[in-house]
C-alpha cells in the first residue's frame, strides 16, 4: 500500500513558510532556559508555546518539538520553530503573537527569580515588536530528488534537512479536508512535532460504535511516510491505515507513561491539535494552552484526565472545540474497540486514496514485487500439538455432512494423527532437555499468596503435558511487598515526595533478599546452582487498604528478574493468574492458563539457550549446500540494546553492544557484549559466552550506559566508535574462528542507527563493503572473508502488502470490490532495487481466524464462492493485526568472487530464522539470534528506564520482539 511519483517533465512545487526564532530572541530565550535550570532544575513550559504557535497560525503543518530550547540548551539547534503554509506575514505576525502570549501567561506561573524576570521581559519585548521571530517562504520542488551511491535516492542539497517532511507534508495537503472512510467525514492532520520526520499523520473526527450496554469511540486515520530503498533513484510514500481508540474512563497509568489526547476544533475543521497527560492524569502545559484559546475549563486538582475523559465530548464547555482522551491498553475502565483495521478497510482507503493523489503525479506502487518460493509455510490451527495430553469433547460449529460411520472414522483417524504430533513434540522436548539440562528440567514455581491452586494447576499441566520424568517442580510462595501497586497508599511517598524507580526498587529489593537467602540454603547449599529457572505467578491488578486500585509495578518485574538471577542463578518467566481475583476459573479460562503455562514454560527452557526446533530441517531444504551435505552454516545477529530509545531521561540511556552467534548445525548459542559502569572509564567485554551466562553477566554488572560525558554530541560520537570498533574486532575474530563455515552476519538496523552509517541506504555501497574500515585499525571488515555474507534488517520499513480473497466478494457502501487479505508467509523480492543490493520483504505468519470480509466502522455484506453465499456482519469491534514486514538486503561481498548463496536463498534463510522458534500464535518479528537478544535485555537492571520500558502483557510476558 504505496505510492511512487516521476521527477520527469512538470513536476509540482509545495509552497512552505520556515518560521524561526530571531538571532537575538533565540539567545535570550536559552540564557533564560539556562538560569531557570540552574535554579531549579526545570524546564520552561515548552510545551505550552508549542501548542500555541500551532493555534494560533491556522497555516503550521509541524512544530519543532524542542522549538530550539531543548536539553542542551541550543548547542548545534538551529533556531526553527515551524513549517507553516501561511504567508511570509501571516506566519511571523502569528509566531511572535503565541510567544508574546506565552510570556505573558505561561512564564508568569513558574515564580522567576529577579533576574530571570528581566530576560523575559526583554524577550515580551521584542515579540511585541515582532521581532521574537522571523520568515522565509519557499516553494520546494518536492519531487526533485538527487541519486547517490548505487542510484539511491538522497534529498537535493538545498532541501537535504527538510526533504522527507516536505514531501510528506505536501501529500498530507492532498488529503486535508477529503473524506476517505465513506460516510465518516473529512480527514483532519494532525499538526506534527518534529521538523525532519519524513511522515504525516491524519485523522477522522471521532466514530462512536456499540459494545454492549455502552458506546465506545474512535477515530480512522492515516499515516504517509516516506522511505527510501537501495537502488531506488526516487523515494516512495507508504500509506498505513490506524484506528485510535478513546476514552471517557481513564486510568492512572503503571508503566509511568503518559497519555495524550486530540482536539478537534470547529473552527479550524482540517487540524487536530495533540495534547499532553501525565500518568496521573494531570493535564499538562499544552492543555492549558489549549483551554486558555477555547475557554474550556483549565487543569486544576479537580479538574484532570478523568473529568476530562468524561465531559471533553458532550459538556457545553467543549460545544467550540471538543477534546478526546486516548485510550491505551489497560487504561481505560470502560471496554473500548480493539485495535487494529481490517484489510477490507485497507483496501477501501487505499483506492480513496490512490484516487486523490493520482490528481497530483503520484502513482501506485508495488515495487514490482516478485514471489519467492519458500520452504515456509502459513501457520494454521491452534499448533499446540500438546494439547492431546488434554482430551476433551468434541465441538462442532455445524453438523457433520458424514455419516455417523464415517464422521466416527474420521474423527479416530484425526486423534491418531494428533497422538503422533504429540508423540513428536514430546520427543523434541526430551531431546532438548538432554542436551540442555541433563534430561530433567529443575524447575521453581513461586506463587503470590492466594495462587497456590494456579501454582498446582501449573505444575500438574506441566508434568502432564511434557511427562512426569521431565520436570521436577518446586512450589514456594513469594513475599509479600515485592509484587504491588506504586499506587498503594505505603508506596506514594519517600521522603515527602513521590518515590521515584530506584528507591521504590531499593524496597522490592528489601522484600526480596531474606526470601532469596532462605532458598539459597535449601535448594543450593554448595553452589552448584540445582535449579534451572523460575515461573512466577503474580497479579496484574490490587486492591488497596484504602479502597483504591493500581496495577503491578513496572519495576516489580525486573527486580524479581534481577534478584532471582543473582540470588538463585535462575532466568525468570513471569505468568498470569488462571482469572481474577476472588472468582473461580471458568473452563475456557482454564483452557487459556493452560495455554498460557505451555508457552511461558518453553520461553523459559529455550529462549535463553537460543534453540529453535526443526531448523536444520528447513534449511536442508532452503540451502542446497546444506542439502548437499554440507554443515549448515552460523549465524551471528548484531545490533544495540537500548533501554531507553526515545530518550525520554535524556542521555541516560542505557547503551549495550551486543552479538549474537547460533551455529544451526550444533544449535549453540552464544553473545557477547560491551559493558561500562556510569561510574567508571573503562569498557569491559563479555565475549563468547553462551547466551544464559551472558544474560547473568549483565544481570550482576548494573545498569550500563557506554559513555561518560554531558556533552550530547561527544556522547554520540563516542558511542559510534566505541560500539562500531567493537562489532568489527569481534566479527573479523569470529569469522577467522569459523574460517572453514559459511558465515552469516544479520545487522539490525532498527538498533544500529547512527552507529553504522555506512549501512544507511544513503551510504549503502556494496562494490566497497570490503573496504568499511573504522577508527582504531583495520582495512575492512569483509575483506579476505569470502566465506562471510552480510544482510541488512530492518523491521517494519516496507509498506502493508493486501491481496486480493479468492472468491470473496464484498458489499456495503457504493459498490461490490474484492475482498483483501494479508500476505501470509510470503517473500518478496523488490525488484525495483539495484541488482548489486538484492532487498527483500518477509512477510510473517500469524494466527488469525476472523472472516476476511469485515469492517470497523460498517456493517458488510459478503459473497461467498462461486454460488455467492451470502453473510450479513456487523461492524467489527475486535482486533486486527495485518503482518509487517521484515526488510532484507544482501550486502555483496567483493572478496567472495562467486558466492556461495545467491541472495534468493541468503533471504529464505532469514525466513526459516524467524519461523523455527516453537513459540505459540506467530513467526518471530527479528529473525533467530536478533531475536534472542530480547533475553538479554530483561535482565538489564535499569530502574530508572523501567516505568517507560515496561512490555505490554497479554496473558504471559510477551517479549518486545514477537511477531506482529
């Protein structure tokens, strides 16, 4: 779901107004961000001007997020604060007006000293004047595009820092005010925070849908990015259709991330304008600001996210400028629609949209896909073959066409060939605990007080399912204060204030240790380390003495990882009660815990080994040099652990180095990392040890962060050499290692921006891979290996790929189309790009049962086969997860004169690496060892970066990396 454009012949111009902060008003305002830090280690109110100079211009398109003031203070900044499609005079006139108005209403509230007084008078004064802010208007030539290496496209020099937002912004203009949900009315664009960001976003006024007794609300919306691929002289423009969900109940948040909302005003009816909440619900400056232009009721200690959720669509306050808050997983008390668009919907705003821009020089494009054919298959069925060990009745949606002769043949022929799949799982997990834990897997199930029945049901499911001999189970139950609320009344407050990650750490860890101690003695008195790992049972949601509720602590999870790992020498999984609180389990809900248990089990015996099941299979038949007979080859997966990735605690982000290796023959799997205390100048590297030991390694050593100094850019630029003289030291040694192997190297570069640059598409050079040298030594990193292959991955940079349903028909709105359905287990090669850097899409396999033919926001009619079978649905509230794709590019490698793979095979293998690992509902997002790297990243002890870290749950632990 793309588009493309030409640059041949008349080519549109996008007229565009940079609005900027004058030299001297710029200086001012740093030096005032400056004192005001120094005294009292805040920032000015950054967000409130944000809001306004979007208000206050009806012409801003983006904002700079920083607005030139941010954290360090205007070092390197440039001094921009909007793209506005105003004029030269509108958009100056109106800058200058939203910061005189800041000054006057929003400084005044943060009590500055004397001096700080006189440095916003000055800066009032010249914005009265008109002088706080100045104007350049230009017209871009959107689709003028340079090439660079390999024919790739780079922004022209003129416009290098602005181009992929222009172009966005130039597209998302084609679209404001049309309407491409039938019947949902026109789209609104979501005025963007950041000035480079090569994407747009729209939005539909809010939709209200029933769910049972009450009505839930949300919004369609759309999302344009562009994005450049190797070989490619121009860029393409990906269309992502969303849903957001909102709420009139919102809750307090456990992971320590915040909210934010939607305003939709009826007197700019083509924008939205974002504001901010805290996760205490209180509304932050960009609210205010908001309520101060449309009167609406300003936040105050009874007037927070909750009265807002409540009123901001219907009271009479809100009759000029409704306002919605967002409604994310487990924040809302009230039920709200599942996430998610369904491939009908795609489809239908795909051609609204192909429409509407056709009128402009864009084109559809499909980057002249071409189908490989893979040893892959589509997931199908539960595929918990297992299960038999858990007979129960038979269910039929229908009644049986055979008779009851056949249809009891039919169904012994089926258990037989269940009792065979089972019979072989069971084999598969007998030879994996043979090779891993000496035949018998020693395991701890700690229970929170009132879960010991879950605790049992776990043990016994177990045992049944993998065999009595396989498992030896410990039951013991937690302490009490290491899994609670940081709402409960004892956790709110330290010291007079609120207590922050590490101290509410301090006390988990407190509860912790005396537990830990008790069964060092009893289970390990000599060290020797008898227990392999520990299932956890422990509630999402509690009550409190005082009547309030909160759910789990983010940091609760990590502390007990971490505790346990350094205490008992024990990985951790962590697993859901079998129901709520003071209920007993229903059937199906037991059928789930069952489920649940399997599968948080098996993440906790082969993850962290790095073991997937029936891989060398699959590549014996993907490689025909395996095939051949020839040993499969090792695979190492490079790429960075950042804990804190959008840099919400500025630049203490955790920093880790990381690789990856499996040798798909043996199934070994090892890392190594590059470690450094915040504290200390010294690096220290972990190499080679096997995946487990270097996931306790990183558990005992403490936060690691790869730099020492304040100053941003040296910070960087530091980290660029350090990580990138690693990865090659250790990838030249581990090649020289396995000098008789093929070698195949995975670089994820959702990780390794900025670290590796010469792998950007902008820099991409495959004729010279060979000579990438780095600062400290070396003449290149492939060169002398002819026996190394290199990939590129990244994850989600590829537009939705929806085909056509065969023999699937859909009504409901103007006309009779084609039904879409995702590309299930599907390779493609982007022929589009240059033959000297093959890329590829992978698309995985996920399970999903739903009928094709559905939509969120109308009721549809379906035909069905060649006799149009007709099915009325309803509007579809559930989720919907269409599967994203993988991006792979082969990296040539000069020194190998006649590969050992061509690149169709080096692609299936990265396929066979993502669908091997035995974890139930999908193939794995990153591929083999990317993806095991998530083990080492739970037990990085960072407390501080938990609350923004904190994963998602779903019925079990769910690892950041699983398939989408």
């Amino acid at each position: 779901m793309a588009f493309a454009f030409s640059n041949e012949g008349a080519t549109p111009s996008y007229s565009i107004t940079r609005v900027r902060w004058t030299q001297e008003a710029h200086d001012l305002a740093i030096e005032l961000s400056k004192a005001y830090w120094d005294a009292k280690e805040k920032r000015l109110p950054i967000k409130d001007l944000r809001l306004r100079v979007q208000l206050y211009d009806p012409g801003t398109v983006r904002v700079g997020y920083a607005l030139g003031l941010g954290m360090r203070f205007g070092e390197r900044e440039n001094r921009l604060l909007c793209f506005s499609q105003s004029n030269e005079e509108k958009a100056k006139f109106e800058a200058n007006r939203a910061i005189v108005q800041w000054t006057r209403e929003a400084l005044p509230k943060l009590g500055l000293s004397e001096s700080e007084k006189v440095i916003a008078g000055k800066l009032q004064k010249l914005a009265i004047r008109g002088d706080a802010a100045e104007a350049n208007a230009a017209n871009v030539p959107v689709f003028g595009w340079d090439t660079g290496k390999n024919n790739t496209a780079v922004p022209a020099k003129s416009y290098e820092a602005t181009a992929f937002a222009d172009l966005a912004d130039y597209a998302a203009s084609l679209l404001v005010g049309k309407e491409v949900f039938e019947g949902k009315g026109a789209l609104r664009r979501e005025v963007g925070t950041d000035l480079a960001d090569g994407s747009a976003r729209l939005v539909t006024d809010p939709i209200p849908v029933a769910l049972g007794r009450h009505q839930a609300w949300f919004s369609l919306g759309l999302t344009l990015k562009v994005a450049t691929y190797p070989g490619r002289k121009l860029p393409v423009l990906f269309m992502e259709v969303r849903k957001q969900n909102w709420t009139t109940t919102p809750t307090k948040s456990f992971r320590g991330r915040g909210l934010s909302g939607l305003a939709f005003p009826h007197e700019q009816p083509g924008r939205a304008f974002k504001y901010s909440i805290t996760n205490r619900l209180v509304l932050q400056d960009d609210y205010a600001a908001l309520a101060a232009e449309y009167f609406l009721p300003a936040p105050a200690a009874d007037f927070t996210a909750t009265e807002l959720g409540r009123d901001g669509a219907s009271a009479d306050d809100f009759l000029r400028c409704p306002v919605r808050v967002q409604a994310l997983p487990g924040r809302s008390k009230l039920k709200t629609a599942g996430t998610g668009v369904t491939d009908l919907d795609r489809l239908d705003a795909y051609a609204a949209v192909r429409r509407l821009l056709t009128q402009a020089g864009f084109c559809p494009w499909n980057g002249a896909l071409r189908l490989v054919e893979t040893e892959t298959t589509p997931l199908a069925g539960l595929g918990a073959d297992w299960q038999v060990a858990f007979p129960s009745p038979i269910k039929r949606k229908k009644p049986s066409s055979l008779s009851p002769q056949e249809q009891k043949k039919k169904d012994a022929a089926d258990r037989k060939r269940k009792k065979l799949l089972y019979a072989d799982w069971q084999a598969r997990a007998q030879t994996g605990l043979a090779q891993y834990y000496d035949g018998q897997y020693h395991l701890l199930i700690a229970y929170q007080n009132g879960l010991v029945e879950d605790a049992k049901l776990a043990r016994d499911i177990l045992k049944k399912a993998l065999g009595t001999r396989a498992l030896k189970v410990h039951l013991e139950e937690l302490p009490s204060g290491v899994h609670l609320s940081n709402w409960d009344p004892s956790e709110r407050q330290y010291q007079g204030r609120s207590a922050r990650p590490q101290e509410r750490a301090e006390r988990r860890q407190a509860a912790w240790q005396p537990w830990v101690s008790r069964l060092q003695k009893k289970y390990d008195p000599d060290g020797k380390a008898p227990l392999d790992g520990a299932l956890v049972i422990a509630r999402k949601q509690y009550k409190h003495a005082d009547g309030s509720s909160g759910a789990d602590d983010p940091i609760n999870k990590q502390v007990g990882r971490i505790e346990l790992i350094n205490g008992l020498n024990v990985l951790v999984q962590y697993l859901l009660p079998s129901t709520e609180a003071g209920r007993t389990a229903t059937e199906d809900e037991v059928a789930d815990f069952r489920l649940r248990t399997i599968n948080a089990w098996g993440d906790l015996a082969w993850k962290p080994m790095g073991r997937m099941h029936g891989l060398k299979d699959l590549l014996a038949k993907s490689l025909p040099h395996v095939a051949a007979g020839d040993f499969c080859p090792v695979v190492l997966g490079m790429g960075i652990i950042r804990v804190n990735q959008k840099q919400q605690k500025g630049n203490n982000t955790s920093f880790i180095p990381y690789l990856v290796e499996i040798d798909t023959q043996t199934g070994e799997c090892l890392a190594a990392t590059l470690l450094q205390k915040r504290e200390h100048s010294q690096t220290e590297e972990v190499i080679w040890l096997p995946l487990s030991q270097a996931v306790r390694r990183i558990a005992s050593h403490g936060s690691s962060y790869l730099g020492n100094t304040a100053n941003f850019f040296a910070l960087m630029e530091g980290r660029k050499n350090q990580s990138g003289q690693f990865f090659f030291n250790q990838l030249r040694a581990r090649a020289a290692h396995h000098s008789t192997r093929d070698v195949v190297i995975l670089a994820d570069m959702s990780t390794l921006g900025g670290v590796w640059p010469w792998l950007a598409d902008k820099a991409i050079d495959g004729s010279n891979a060979a000579a990438i040298s780095l600062p400290g030594g070396g003449n290149g990193l492939l060169k002398g290996l002819p026996h190394v292959s290199l990939l590129r991955i990244r994850p989600a940079h590829a537009p939705k790929v929806v085909l056509a349903a065969d023999g699937l028909l859909a009504t409901g709105g103007e006309e009779t189309r084609a039904v879409g359905t995702w590309a299930d287990a599907k390779l493609y090669h982007l022929s589009e790009a240059t033959p000297f850097l093959p890329t590829y899409l992978s698309f995985g396999s996920k399970l999903m049962s739903e009928p094709r033919a559905q939509s969120c926001y109308r009721p549809v009619t379906s035909l069905k086969g060649k006799d149009s079978k007709v099915f009325n649905r309803g509007v579809f509230t559930g989720t919907w997860a269409t599967p994203v794709a993988v991006e792979i590019t082969v990296v040539p490698n000069p020194d190998q004169p006649t590969p050992r793979y061509t690149s169709d095979e080096l692609a299936c293998f990265v396929e066979d690496l993502r669908a091997s690992y035995d974890h139930f509902g999908g193939w794995t997002t990153l591929p083999g060892p990317l993806h095991f790297a998530s083990v080492l990243k739970q037990y990085v002890p960072d407390y501080e970066l938990a609350e923004f870290e904190a994963e998602d749950e779903g019925g079990e632990e769910v690892d950041e990396e699983e398939s989408e």
